[in-house]
C-alpha cells in the first residue's frame, strides 16, 4: 500500500450504531487530520493530530471521536449519529514541523457515509 | 479568519481547449500559501499547483499554471490543453505561512467538465 488508505470506502449505518473509519498513511508524516466534506460546502477540518496529539478540535460534537494511536494510524470513531453526518470523510497527512507552509497534505480517497 | 471563495460552481471546457477557475480569498497576512486540488470522481485529492506568497512569479506545473494577484487576493487556475483526465472538482486552498501547523482553508470548489 502507498499514500494515504482508508477504510471502509462506503458505510451505512443506523443512528444507534456504532463505527469506526480506519486510515493509514505509509509516507513517513506525523502530522493527521479528518475532514468533512458536504455538498456544496467548503472541506470542514474535523480534527488535527501532530505528533500524535490532538492540536485542533474545531468544534465538532462528541459524537465524533478521533484516535490516533501511533503517526500512521487515525481512526474517527461515531455513536448515535444523525442523518445531516452523512458525508464524504476524508483523511490526510503531511509533514510537521514544517519549516515553511509549502508543503502539501496527501488525502485518502475517503468513506463515503450514510447515516439513516 | 481567512476565507477562500471560488465563484464557478461548475466550469466545462472543450478538450484541447484552455480553462480558467477563479478563486479568491480575505487574508489580513503578508505571508502564505495557495493551492490547487484535484479531485477526480474517484475521489482522491491530489495537489495540481502551489504558489508562495512572497514570489512574484506565478507557479507552472506542465499544463497548469496560475495568475496571482496578491493585492487584488485572486489566484486563478488556467488550464491549457485540456484533457478528459482534467474532469475533476478543483478546489483553492489557502494556508498561513506560520511555523505552526495551520490548517489548510479551502474554497467549496468548481465541477470541471471536459467535453470531447
């Protein structure tokens, strides 16, 4: 595997499920992030792990639990959703410290979710 | 808070023709980034282009280049020769130039559709 995987590609679920979606990334980074992206609105930055610490939550209900138990792995864990979390979740990764804003994060090719 | 705007939902352009994608962003920073995603209906987000603020000369990767005007805030996309390939989403990307791990802010994107 190369570049930036994540499991699974496409998830159903009822809002008192419980799931989890998995990415790795083989590139060496140790800096992992979770976006949200919707119809017709900008990409959402869900959560940033840099060196294995959460660095940014932008205000995303608990509903959505991120775990990142090592640089290559990050997982997004979901309870009791509700149907507008259906969405593409993407995943991504880059190299931190940075020494300039130059470099680019490498994205996973997402799951595509489904909350009935 | 920086914003990217990217006023063309959707953009079609004749194969071997050239396209131009629009975006613009608020910034009161002197110091940045921008980039140009791709994301094919596949779904995996690639960078096309980066440009740094502090460089006068606009960024060209083969058949992709920019036109940045910093004090008018736009960074436009132009690609020439299109390709069917080229169909994708293309999202604007902006990115502080701090030493911390900023996060990427994007644009809600244009639809490119090639026509053949």
């Amino acid at each position: 595997e190369t570049g930036v995987t994540q499991t699974p590609r496409h998830l159903v679920m009822g809002m008192t499920n419980k799931k989890s979606l998995k990415c790795e990334q083989h590139l060496g980074h140790n800096a992992m992030y979770w976006y949200k992206q919707s119809a017709k609105k900008p990409l959402e930055l869900m959560f940033v792990y840099s060196l294995e610490e959460r660095v940014e939550n932008n205000s995303v209900p608990s509903r959505f639990s991120p775990e990142c138990p090592n640089s290559s792995h990050l997982f997004l864990h979901l309870h009791t959703l509700q149907p507008e979390d259906s969405a593409l979740y993407l995943c991504a990764s880059s190299q931190y410290p940075r020494t300039s804003g130059r470099d680019e994060q490498f994205f996973g090719p997402g799951t595509r979710l489904t909350v009935l | 808070a920086q914003t990217v705007t990217q006023s063309q939902p959707e953009m079609s352009v004749q194969e071997a023709e050239t396209v131009t994608l629009s975006c613009t962003y608020d910034t009161s920073e002197s110091d940045y980034y921008l980039f140009w995603y791709k994301q094919p209906p596949s779904r995996q987000m690639i960078l096309v282009i980066r440009q740094e603020a502090y460089k006068q000369q606009n960024a060209t990767e083969n058949r992709f280049s920019v036109n940045f005007q910093k004090a008018a805030k736009s960074f436009s996309l132009k690609i020439s020769d299109s390709q069917l390939g080229d169909a994708a989403m293309y999202f604007c990307a902006y990115r502080s130039a701090d030493s911390g791990n900023t996060p990427l802010v994007f644009g809600k994107g244009t639809r490119l559709s090639v026509i053949a």
